[in-house]
C-alpha cells in the first residue's frame, strides 16, 4: 500500500499536468476564436452600421457583443489616419496590441470605406479564465484521487492485501514449526491459484519433511541396531559418533569414546597409530580395507578391517568433513589364517616351524649371512631310542616328550637361532654368527645335557638322550640342502658311536655314509645269500669246569666287509629294522643246531640267545619263540634269552609284560652287561631273572682293581641271596678266573676257555678246564 498511493498519486499529478497544460491550450484556441469572431462581428458592424464608429456607439456595441470584459483597448482610424473612435489605454503589460484592416461600405451607394482597427485584450482577463480552467481541472483531479484511492484501498484490502497477509501468516506459522498452517483464501483469481499452490507446496513440503524425518528415524535406527561396528569420525581422526552396536561390543561408554583419536584405540605395532589414519583421510581421503587390530574399553585385542566413505560438508558450513566408517571384525578369519598358516609352517606337536617353513627361512638368513659374510652353523639332533618310547607308552605320550624336547632345545639355543622340527623325532637348529667350533660344541654340550635329563610324563620318568651333527656354512656347504646334509651325516656317525654324543662334519662322512649304506644293502641280501652263520662260546661251570652251556653268536661275511664284527653290524641292524628277521634268523638256526644234537641222543646242551629291545618290543616275537620250541621239539628251560640292563629298564611296565610271556612259554632270563646301567636290585627281584651276566669291563679290571673288585664281591653275593646265579663274562686270564673261583662265582665265559666255536667243533669242546 506504501507504494501503490504514492504511484497513484504521481500518476494523477502527471495527468493533471497534462490535463492542466490541455486547458490551457484550450484556452488560449478560444482566445484566438474569440479574437477572430470579435474581427469578424466589427467588420460586419461596420459595414452595417456606420453609426458605431464612435466611443458611444463602440461601447454599445462591446456590450452587445459581450466583450466589454475581454476588449482593453479598441482605436478606429480612417483613411486618412484620422482617430474616428477610441476605448480605453493600451498597456504594455497586458499583452500585444493587434491591428487591423477593415473594409467598410455604404449600404446606400456601395462606396466602400477602408477603417483600421488597433485594439488589445486583456491579459489578466485571460489568465483568469486560465486559472479558473486550472482550478476547476486540479479539482477535479482531487477528486478523482480521493475516489480512485479509496476504491484502490478498498479493492487493495479485499482482493490482495487480505491473501497477501494471509499467505504471509501461513508462511511465518510454517516457518515457526506449525505445518498445519494453511492460507485460507479461495478465490478464483491469481491470490486464489497462490494460496492453493502454497497450500498444496505446503502439504508436499509436510509429507517430504515427514518422509526426511521417518528416513532419518530409520538411519539412525539403522545406524545403532545394525551388527556392524558403525561410526563416524573427522578428517583428524577423532571419533565423533558411534553406533550402539559398536559401544557394545567395544565396551565403551559413548561419553568416553567422542572425542578420541582412531590412533589410540590401535595396538601397539600395528597399521594407524600416529598420524597415519589422519594423513589418509587428509582432503577427502579413504580408508579401504585398512587392516588393523584395536584395543576394547577392557583391553582386549581385536582384528579389524576398515571402510570409510566421505562425507564432505556443503561449503557455506565451517563443520569439517566427516567419515563414515564401518569397522568389520575379522579377528575369526585372522586366527583362522593364522591356524592355517601355523598348520602349514608349523608343527602341531611342539608348535616349532616344521621343515617347510625352516628351510624358506633358513634360505633367507643364508642370503643375509652371504652378504655379510658371516657364518653360520647347523646342528642337526635326534633323539635316542624314540621309537622305543611310541612302542612302549603310545604316541601320545611320545608327542608330550618331542613338545617337551622341543622345548628344551629351543631354551638351550641362543635368542637369536631358528629352530625346527626337521620330522619324526629329529630337530634342527640354526645359529647365525656362531664363529667358533668352541662355541658350538659348548651349545652341543648344554643340548645333550638338558636332553639326558629326565622327562616326567603322564607319571612316566623316562630317559632319552640324543645324537647331534654340526656342519658350518660356507666351510661345509652353500645351501640348505647341503648344509642340512652335512649336519644329517655327521649327526648319523655320532649315532653309531652309540648315541648321547655329537659330531662335527667331516669330508669322509660321506663315504663311510655310503659304507653303511653299503653294508645296509649287503645285510638285507645276507639271509638270503647264507652270508650269516652262528658260532657258540662255551660258558664254564666253575664248580665241576665243564660246559655245558653255551652263547650263540651271530658272525656275517662278505668281500666287501671281511672280518666285520657284530658290534658294527647290529646297531645297523636295529637301526635299520633288519634286526627283526636276523634275530628270527639267529633262534630259526640255534634250535636247529640244538635239535640236531638231540638227534644224536645228546641233550645235554643248553643255549643263550642275545635278544635286541627291538625283538622284545615285536609284539610277535613271543608266539614266534613257541612256534619254534615246538617246531624243534626242544625243552623251553634249555633256552636262555639274554637282555641287556639298559633296554630292559627303557619300557619297564611293557618288558615286565613281555618277560612274564617268555617265563609263561618256559625259558629263562639273562640280564647281559650287568653293572653298566641302573644296577637296581628292585628290578631283579620284579623281573625274576634268572641268571646276571657281569659285564666284561669290570672283569678285566680283577683283582688288581679293588673298587671293581669289591662290587664284583656284591653282586655274587647279592646274587646268592636272591637265587640268581652269576656268569662273568670276558675273562681272560687265570688270575680273574682264580678270583672268581675264590668268590663263589657260578659260570664264567671268555678267551680263557674257549673262543667262539662253530657247531660242529661244540663236542671237542667239552673237556674240563
């Protein structure tokens, strides 16, 4: 309205101005007839009536032609120049005096006159007419304004100012919050179609705005009861938000989490800490698949992988850009790839690298060793008799016992070595930087000493010990293979030395590596091509000297090993597995022998037969030895089995079973070699041996030796009271035969006698000595 009436009005002014300047121009035309019509009517006055050209008859005349008001000054003048009749002054104020030449004539005669006329209108006359037509127009244009504005208020407030406030009202209550505000205005004008437009923007607006809040409602919803670790953090790093799921899981309060960076959740030594997070997410950076393992409220570790997506602010917005970060547990996956990698790279039984992954790595610390040139030594163990402790306990028990060596192993080796185990019951150990042979052997040492202590397994003591090969790089080898190899080799001859010892490689390793192999080949075609024959030593009763017992023994030969002793090729043997058909070899053909004498209606003879723990581990061993006596014919009780101290106490539980099967079948038993192992009384009486065999080495010592004098006295005597009897073995001379003699004791065996004979030379044997 503060526009419209002053439009209004600057509009009427125009057109009164222009009406103004209208009626004056109208005015100033009717001036212009009016002197031409008052022209005119003098002229025919004059030519009618001569009469008037006086004052007299001029002012009658003004009157009847009602111009007495608008004439100021009329002057007549004839031919001659001469003044017939004048009215009023001329003032030059007034305006321009006009002239003029008028022709006059007598009605009579038609002579014509020639009259000037000079005469002046008044101005001011004028100018009154024009105000006058001035101030009857401004009127009128008051006039009309007062009644084009009041109708323009009136139209104005019904038809816009009302829906004009009206919408205004509408928006100013929706802006406020109120979306039921409606603009109540239904016409069918342009405010009519406004107000339905808002109204229907409105309602559009309404349903939009409750779509954007259900949407919100939901994402928000969404965003807390998904399972997934969801949150929200800036381009800083520092956390801003989080889901409930997320607080939950993370046992973390959401007043405690905002406000704390990404990079301190991260565990040490892992991808994020520092600034790293923040410099990725740096000018709109993401994170994809960011791998990384973070800490609970609670301290716990967890694997995790991480996504985020951008979330950039508008630019008229001072809020930094935001990251939506969605956090997926992988922890399951991480120990599920780290069980497949430990079960691909590692032993499941002593949780050391297995022989794949040693030799990847043990490749790469040659290279590093090669390019510093530094050196490096590999010692290769393996466990003593291991087989006979999965015989004897079960596996389970020899896995306990390899997790338990392993243990030791590694315990006993520097930091800095990379131990493996190599397979079966062998180890590896890499050492870098070790220089000196020295140093390596005092490492050998501590491994033997820790692996001959006890392991107490499953309320089992055993004993193992182990044999060890060192080689060196670069002396003894460049690769893996090689190195490993030269190791093996050594470690094989520390093992025929009889074990519990170790070995430095050697460059003829090799080629009495090949003479074992040799030799392994040559014994396994030995049955077959009768390489093996028997000879049997004569054992003496001291008390009558005679003989009639006596030791079987196995001799082999062949071109390539002449003269080999039995010390060489039985360990090979046991080794080697080729034990189990030469023993069967050795008691096949003593019982033969012994029924062959038979035969000749002399059975006088008795016999003992060594037995190897392999052959007393052979659960078929016992039901072999029956088929055999019976097979032969031969009483049980003319059967001797001999087995050594040390192998009797390495599987006692399992032994006392096989010894009491053996007893069952009817032959007796013989501990060979006593004195070199545990020597325990308890034992002899549990075992119910039957007869000790004194090992030889403390025989040859006799009687100039008083210590081992003395302890031969305890056993024989000990022996005595428990009904064992006793045979020395080994003697050699008549002093150690007199002093056996002397001593009570029963039987005695050696070169003194006899050397080992051959069957058929058994009867020229039996003489008194």
């Amino acid at each position: 309205m503060s526009v419209l009436i002053p439009s209004l009005t600057l509009t009427l002014i125009i057109v009164g101005v222009l009406i103004g300047l209208f009626a004056y121009q109208e005015t100033i035309n009717k001036l212009a007839k009016s002197q031409q019509s008052f022209i005119t009517l003098l002229e025919q006055a004059l030519s009618e009536d001569s009469q008037i050209i006086d004052a007299a008859g001029i002012t009658n005349f003004l009157k009847l032609a009602n111009y007495e008001k608008n004439i100021l000054f009329l002057e007549l003048t004839d031919e001659s120049g001469n003044v017939v009749a004048k009215l009023g002054q001329p003032d030059a104020q007034q305006g321009e005096i006009l002239s003029r030449i008028i022709s006059t004539g007598d009605g009579d005669n038609n002579q014509s006159e020639v009259t000037a006329v000079r005469y002046q209108f008044s101005s001011t006359n004028y100018q009154d007419i024009v105000f006058v037509e001035i101030i009857k127009v401004v009127i009128l244009l008051i006039i009309a304004l007062a009644v084009i504005t009041i109708v323009t208020y009136l139209v104005y407030r019904h038809h816009i100012h009302a829906p004009i406030r009206k919408i205004m009202k509408a928006l100013l209550a929706y802006g406020k919050g109120d979306n039921k505000a409606q603009v109540d205005w239904q016409t069918n004008d342009e405010f009519g179609t406004l107000a339905t437009a808002i109204n229907s923007m409105q309602h559009t607006l309404i349903i939009n705005q409750r779509i954007l809040v259900d949407s919100a409602l939901r994402y928000q919803d969404l965003y807390n009861k998904t399972p997934a670790l969801l949150f929200s953090m800036n381009a800083d790093g520092i956390i801003t938000d989080a889901s409930v799921y997320f607080l939950n899981k993370l046992r973390y309060k959401k007043s405690s989490l905002i406000g704390l960076s990404m990079s301190d959740m991260v565990c040490e030594n892992f991808p994020g800490t520092g600034t790293e997070i923040a410099d990725r997410l740096a000018n709109g950076g993401r994170l994809i698949n960011f791998q990384t393992c973070i800490r609970t409220s609670s301290d716990e570790k967890i694997d995790v992988l991480i996504n985020t997506i951008s979330l950039t602010s508008p630019p008229d917005e001072e809020s930094s850009d935001t990251s939506l970060c969605v956090m997926t547990d992988i922890s399951k996956q991480v120990h599920a790839q780290d069980t497949v990698f430990r079960q691909a790279n590692y032993d499941v039984v002593t949780d050391l690298p297995n022989r794949f992954f040693f030799t990847t790595r043990f490749r790469s610390l040659l290279d590093a060793a090669l390019r510093v040139q530094s050196p490096v030594a590999v010692i290769f163990i393996d466990l003593d008799r291991f087989k006979w402790v999965n015989d004897t306990f079960g596996h389970s028990v020899g896995d306990a016992l390899l997790a338990e060596a392993g243990s030791r192993i590694k315990n006993a080796v520097e930091e800095r070595a990379l131990v493996c185990r190599f397979g079966g019951d062998e180890f590896i150990v890499a050492l870098h930087k070790s220089h000196e042979t020295v140093e390596q052997s005092k490492i050998a040492e501590y491994l033997l000493r820790d692996l001959a202590e006890p392991f107490r397994i499953l309320q089992h003591e055993i004993r193992l010990s182990a044999s060890i090969g060192i080689s060196s790089f670069p002396k003894d080898g460049e690769t893996p293979d090689e190195l490993i190899g030269a190791a093996d080799t050594a470690m094989y001859h520390a093992k025929n030395r009889g074990g519990d010892a170790y070995e430095f490689y050697e460059g003829d390793m090799h080629e009495r590596i090949e003479r074992q192999l040799h030799l392994d080949h040559v014994l396994r075609k030995g049955i077959q091509e009768e390489r093996f024959h028997l000879v049997f030593q004569p054992i003496v009763d001291l008390k009558n000297r005679s003989s009639e017992l006596f030791e079987v023994l196995l001799r082999f030969t062949h071109p390539d090993f002449p003269n080999i002793s039995p010390a060489d090729f039985i360990p090979l043997a046991e080794t080697t597995g080729l034990i189990r058909p030469i023993g069967q070899f050795v008691i096949r053909n003593a019982l033969l022998h012994l029924h062959a004498m038979d035969n000749q209606n002399d059975t006088r003879y008795s016999l003992t037969i060594n037995l190897s723990p392999r052959q007393l581990q052979d659960d078929t061993f016992v039901g072999f030895l029956r088929d055999q006596l019976v097979y032969f014919n031969i009483e049980p009780g003319r059967i001797i089995l001999e087995i050594t101290e040390n192998s009797l106490m390495e599987n006692n539980i399992r032994n006392e079973k096989k010894l009491e099967e053996i007893r069952q079948v009817g032959c007796l038993i013989a501990i060979d070699d006593f004195g070199t192992g545990f020597s325990s009384l308890s034992y002899l009486r549990r075992f119910s041996v039957d007869i000790l065999k004194i090992d030889q080495a403390f025989i040859q010592r006799v009687p100039d030796d008083q210590a081992d004098s003395n302890l031969i006295r305890g056993i024989i005597n000990m022996s005595r009271e428990l009904g064992i009897a006793v045979i020395a073995e080994g003697v050699e001379k008549k002093t150690q035969y007199d002093f056996l003699v002397e001593n009570g004791c029963d039987m005695a065996q050696g070169y003194y006698f006899s050397r080992p004979v051959k069957a058929e030379m058994i009867h020229e044997n039996m003489v008194n000595y």
